[in-house]
C-alpha cells in the first residue's frame, strides 16, 4: 500500500526541489567573510539584508572572482555569517555607507527555504518508512517504485553471451559433472519434460570444502545450459536494516523469473540458512525471515517456471532441515577435494597456459599435493610461475614447483638467519623427525627436511604419501606419534634439554592421542567409546543447549591418563630408535647444518633406504 504511489510521488517531490535548488542557486552567488569585508571597504556594496545566519547583499559593480575556483561572481551575494561575530562586520558597513536591512529568520518564505526545510525533514521521514517497514516485518519498504533499486537484490547477471565457463574449464570432478549435467538437460530444453510431467528439480545443493570448485560448477552449469547466471552471496541478504533481506531474496526470485530459463545461484548459503532458532543471543529475525522468504519462493515456482536454484555451502551440517526437504534443496552434489588424478587434471587446466620445461611432471606435482583444493592447486600453478618470472627465466621448472608447494604448505621464507647454536639444535630437531620417519615404516616416506625458518617454524620435515589416503589405522597412529615426539626426544638426547620449539609438535600429538582415546576407542582402558568433547562448533548455537561434556569425571580422569600414556609410550619409542641409531641422527644433522636442505637422494646417501611397508597406504603430515 505504501508501495508505488507513494515513492512515485517522493520521486517527483524531490526532482522539484532539485530543480529549484539549481534555479535559485544560479541567482546568487555565495562569497566569505574577508571577501565581503574588502568589498565593503572599497564601497562596493550597494546594500546588505541581515537574514538569520545569513547576509544578502548586492554588489554596486560586480567584482571579479575571489580565486579561479570560484565561478564568476553575480549581482547579488550571499555570505554566512560567523558564529563568533561581534559588531565589528555592522560597523565596518555602516562606516563605508552600505544600506543595511534585516529580517528576522522566519520572516519570507522563499524557494529556497523550502529546500532547507525539505533536507531538515528527509532524513527523519526516512526513518519513519524504515520504523514502519521495520513494523511490518516481511514488507519492502521500498516497493516496486524507484527507490526499489536501491535495495534491489545485487544478483549479478551474466549473460550467456559473456558466460565462457564450461564443463570443459572444471577439471575432473566427473562425478558432479554428472549429476548437474540433468539440470543442463532441463534448460536447455524445458519443454521435454514439462510434457511428461517430469518433476523438475527445483534447487541443488553443492556441498564441500572451500576452493573446491562448488562456485565454478554452479557457473559452468549456466554456460553449459547456455541459460543466464544470477549470483548472490548468503551474506549479502543479510542488510542492517530489518526487511531489506527478505524483500532481495523476494526481488532476485522475480527478476529471475522474468529471465527464464536460468540459474539462480545463493553462494554461501549456509550464511542465512543456518538452522532457525539456533544461535547466541538475539538478532537473528533478520536471517530467519529472509530464509523463510527463500522457502515460499521456492514453493511458489510453478512447474513452467524453469529456474533453477543452485546453492553452495562447505557447512551442510549447519543449514536448516527445511531447505533440504522434498522440493527444495533436494538434489546434493557432493563436491569434494580432487583425488590424485583429479589433482593433475586441475594442474593441467590451469598451466595451459604456462611454458613448463620439460623436468615439470604434473602427475608428481599431483602426488605431492595431497589435500590440495582446486583453489589451492590453481594458486600452485601460480606461485611456481611468479617464481619462474621472479627470476626472469621463460619456463617453469619442476623447482619452482617445489618452492611454491613449500611456501603453500609452509609458509614463506624467514629472513633471519639462526646461530650455529640455534641451527645445530634445530638440525637435531628436524633429523630426530626425519629419522623416525625414515625408520618407521608405517610413517610416511620423506619428501624433504630443512633448516630454512619458514613461516612460524624454525626447521621442517616434509613427508610425501604415496597415495591418498582416507583412513589411518591404530599402529600407524601410535607411530605418528612418536614421529611427532622424535624431535624433541633427539633435543634431550643430545643436548640434555628440551627447547621451546617443540611446542607445535606436542600439541598436534596431544590432539591426536586424544582423539584416538575418546572418538576412535583406541583404548582398552575406555573402550569403545566415542565421547564428544564439545568442539561441536558451540558458536553456532547448535550445541548450546545440552551440556558441551557427556562423560563423569572419573571418565575424564582416565581418558587424561590414557592420553599420556599413549604420548609417553610414543616418546620412549622415539627415544629408543633415536638411541640406537645415534650415529645416523649425527650423520644426518652434520649434512643439514651444512646444506640446509635434504632430499630423498640426499638423505638415501647418507643413511641407506628408508625402511618401507608395502602394503600400507602412507598419508601426508608435516612436522614443524
Ligand atoms: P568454492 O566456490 O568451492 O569455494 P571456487 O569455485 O571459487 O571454489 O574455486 C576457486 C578456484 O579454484 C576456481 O576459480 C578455479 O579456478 C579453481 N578450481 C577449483 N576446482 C577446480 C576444478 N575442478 N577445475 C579447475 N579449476 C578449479
Ligand atoms: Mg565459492
Ligand atoms: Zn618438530
């Protein structure tokens, strides 16, 4: 009701007063208070009206312009009047003959006071409309009028014409490609299926972790489909002020259907889709109303209305049951992070471009890039080829793939340079790891082990899996841990004292010991169990409710007990190997503090092949 007529009529009021804001602005020109004075002095003014605040004045002739910003000057003048003024300005004119009127402020009601009062009451009846739109909760203040595109639902449209993103631009990924290729079919040709009756999907949900490519498929699918592409992100609904979100989501749902077929594509979606209800503190109508209003959209579409609404999220877990109903967001393209050979078809899409020299094997770069995202991958690629360019050099070499993976995974090179102290104890350090490594077969082989500080570590050991892995057993995990331990076991061993710099170290081997004890039952002394000790993400108030630990604290008092056995027995293993291969930790720490750096070769040369189990899959990690 408040809608179309009524910003119509705003619309109209305002282009007035702009009107007449310029027209009176022409006739007068606005001139300071030193200006004026001199003016005066000169004889130059004629006469002078006190309004209010304000002087209006008339020049006898007019003068030039005070600077060359100002604009020529006109007849009459205006000038505001200081607050600090005292008679001083009244003096000066009577002393140089100007004819001096006055006015008290409300006297005469020109055009331009109209303006005045007209911006003095803007704001206010602004605020009003939101207050009121505020009350009615799921309206538009805005309406359909011309103001309406303030708030018009930022979903950027690509058009297919400039749309060059293909199935052919996602590497691998077959899986997804597959599922969606059904929504292709349905753009494409609506028609075919309306005649059957077919049900068409409404909504799909792109599940995975970031950089995965979920936002990247969404848009292949429209070029595929040649249909336009309307995106927006989750958290764009959510505006300060109340009702704005669910009058976008209502505003991107039309002008979709105006543009059928297409897709309409909610990234993020988790933002405003977040179970109802859930959450700490108040605050959250907003999104819940704008939910609700994607919901009866959704509902709303018609069998011949071929829009279809793809959303992304990396947190399924959190989103509310009601957009996964029957109807809505029913489809579910799981989209995961690349397998090996997913990893080379990405590396392969995204080098096409970049000269590599012939020792550039994608498949090995893809071995070493275990857990790698699309995004991340792309980012490799990247990094390699700045380092190539960095060094003016024409191709990329399988080095420049090294450095990039290592500056990804570890960050980037510390300027810093350690003391022969410092730098011993590290070595130590790093070769305890690489040791245990090497010796342990259920730990992963070694890729490479450094004296580099990089990132927050003063030394690294890289580990290389073979292949993927997606699950780890008990004696691999015991093993791991004393991997994780052997650093700073090879410290007290030498030294007789443990450093600071193993901090890291045990922190990731208390967290996994601790999983291995309450989720994984790895303990005879628990059992079976799978306790969940509150790292369920209590900020999103999913949890809150119930208590965030499920166990007594007898419970709690052997799991602890069970964790630090776990972690001793890990470190007496290391200990023991470290112990009884004392003269390699010496072979290894003299090459590294000499050469900062070790590779497989390098390592193989000084202390043999590593000991290997055939018949277990190695996993990545990595040991700062
Ligand atoms: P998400 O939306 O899942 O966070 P994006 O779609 O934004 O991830 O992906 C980020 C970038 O990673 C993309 O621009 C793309 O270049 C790259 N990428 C991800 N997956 C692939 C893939 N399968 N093939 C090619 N490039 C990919
Ligand atoms: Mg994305
Ligand atoms: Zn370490």
């Amino acid at each position: 009701m408040f809608s179309a007529s009524w910003s119509m009529l705003f619309a109209a009021g305002l282009l007035i007063a702009v009107l007449l804001f310029s027209l009176s602005s022409t006739k007068n020109s606005t001139v300071d208070y030193v200006f004026v004075w001199k003016q005066a002095e000169e004889k130059n003014i004629e006469s002078v009206e006190f309004q209010g605040d304000k002087i209006k004045g008339h020049w006898k002739h007019i003068p030039d312009s005070p600077d060359s910003k100002t604009p020529k000057l006109t007849d009459d003048f205006e000038m505001v009047l200081p607050m600090a003024l005292d008679h001083e300005l009244l003096d000066h004119f009577r002393t140089n003959g100007v004819i001096i009127k006055a006015t008290s402020a409300d006297g005469t009601f020109s055009s331009r006071d109209f303006i005045w009062l007209l911006i003095q009451i803007l704001p206010l009846a602004f605020l009003m409309w939101f207050l009121w739109g505020m009350m009615r909760r799921n309206s538009d203040p805005f309406g359909s009028g011309p103001l309406g595109s303030f708030i018009r639902s930022p979903a950027k449209r690509f058009k297919p014409s400039d749309q060059q993103t293909t199935f052919d631009d996602v590497a691998a990924m077959e899986h997804a490609k597959q599922d969606l290729q059904e929504v292709v079919e349905f753009l494409k040709t609506p028609a075919k299926f309306q005649r059957l009756g077919a049900q068409i999907p409404k909504g799909v949900l792109l599940m995975g972790p970031p950089g995965t490519g979920k936002t990247l498929l969404a848009r292949a699918t429209a070029g595929e489909a040649g249909v336009p592409f309307y995106a927006i992100n989750g958290s764009e609904f959510i505006q300060m002020f109340v009702g704005v979100g669910a009058s976008r989501v209502r505003d991107m749902f039309r002008t979709a259907k105006e543009n059928a077929p297409c897709i309409l594509f909610v990234d993020e979606i988790d933002a405003v889709g977040r179970i109802r209800g859930a959450g700490l503190g108040g605050g959250h109508d907003e999104r819940e109303q704008t939910l609700n209003q994607i919901l009866s959209e959704m509902d709303g579409f018609q069998q011949t209305e071929a829009v279809i609404v793809i959303a992304a999220t990396n947190r399924p877990d959190v989103l509310d049951p009601a957009l996964l109903r029957p109807g809505r967001f029913d489809r579910h393209v799981t989209v995961d992070r690349p397998t090996k050979t997913g990893r080379a078809a990405i590396l392969k899409v995204h080098s096409r471009r970049v000269p590599l020299n012939d020792d550039v094997n994608l498949d090995k770069v893809a071995a070493g890039s275990i857990g790698f995202s699309g995004a991340e991958l792309k980012n490799l690629v990247n990094e390699a080829a700045l380092n190539a360019a960095r060094d003016n050099r024409d191709n990329v070499t399988s080095e420049d793939f090294d450095q990039a993976r290592d500056k990804i995974l570890m960050g980037p090179k510390r300027e810093e340079v350690l003391g022969p102290k410092e730098r011993e104890m590290t070595a130590y350090h790093e070769a305890g790891h690489a040791l245990l490594a090497w010796l342990l077969a259920e730990v992963d082989s070694v890729h490479k082990v450094t004296v580099i500080p990089r990132g927050r570590a003063l030394g690294v050991t890289q580990l290389m899996p073979d292949e993927d892995r997606y699950n780890i057993g008990e004696k691999r995990l015991h093993s791991q841990l004393a991997f994780m331990l052997g650093g700073r076991a090879a410290e007290k061993l030498v030294f007789n004292e443990y450093s600071a710099g193993a901090e890291d170290d045990l922190k990731r081997a208390t967290q996994i010991a601790r999983r291995m004890v309450t989720r994984w039952g790895m303990s005879t002394a628990i059992g079976p169990v799978a306790f969940r000790d509150g790292e369920e993400h209590p900020f999103l108030g999913k949890e809150m409710a119930s208590d965030s630990r499920e166990y007594s604290d007898d419970t709690a008092r052997i799991i602890d007990a069970e964790v630090q056995r776990f972690l001793i027995q890990g470190d007496q293993r290391a200990v023991q190997i470290l112990t009884e291969h004392r003269s390699k930790l010496d072979a290894l720490t003299v090459a590294l503090v000499e050469k900062e750096s070790l590779d497989i070769g390098e390592i193989t040369a000084i202390i043999g092949p590593p000991v290997r189990r055939d018949d277990e899959q190695p996993s990545q990690d990595i040991a700062p």
